[in-house]
C-alpha cells in the first residue's frame, strides 16, 4: 500500500525540516554571533546597549515578541536607517537571532 508510504516519508521530511530550523551549528552559529556583535553592534552598541539604534539587551526587548523582533531583523525599519537583512538571513536564522537576543546574546 503507497498511502502509509507517503505518511511516513512526509513526517520524516516535516522532522527534517525542523531540525534544519532549529539552532544553527559550528561555522553559521559563529557567522551569525559575529554579525551580530560587528554589524548590528555598529548601530546598536558593541555591547547591544544601544547607540544610533536602540538597545537589544532582554530588558529592552522584554515587550516586544519575537515574531515582531524577527519581522524588523528581515525587512529593517523603513524611514531608519535599520536595513532589511533578508538578502542575508534565512527565516529561522532571523528568529534563532530574535530568541537569542531576548535571551541575552550569546559569547
């Protein structure tokens, strides 16, 4: 019977593709951790304080959702000067990011 097939081949492509979702690993973790200290910490602060741009520390981010936090890391701010950095970032990179900064960003 094909139909049992294809259940079991769709869960195991819907598993992988949350596995792929989840925390980056080695290299990309460690691209990521540095654009955010160097690039978004040109704007806000290299110790995400704040400057030009606004704190990302969790006390700062406390009321905001990360939805809304992955939403401004994709399209940027229009009338800023905070960039879209969808060319750069998948989805689930933009949000590992948002959940990390409302964390605390990691070393």
């Amino acid at each position: 019977m094909i139909f049992p097939r294809l259940v079991v081949a769709a869960t195991g492509l819907a598993l992988a593709s949350t596995a792929l979702a989840g925390e980056p690993e080695g290299a990309r973790r460690a691209e990521l951790v540095n654009m955010v200290r160097q690039d978004c910490g040109a704007c806000h602060g290299y110790t995400l304080k704040g400057g030009l741009g606004p704190s990302l520390l969790p006390g700062a981010l406390a009321e905001r959702d990360v939805q809304l936090i992955e939403s401004v890391i994709l399209n940027g701010r229009p009338g800023t000067p905070m960039p879209p950095w969808r060319p750069f970032l998948s989805e689930a990179e933009a949000r590992w990011i948002a959940e990390q900064l409302k964390k605390g960003w990691p070393e």
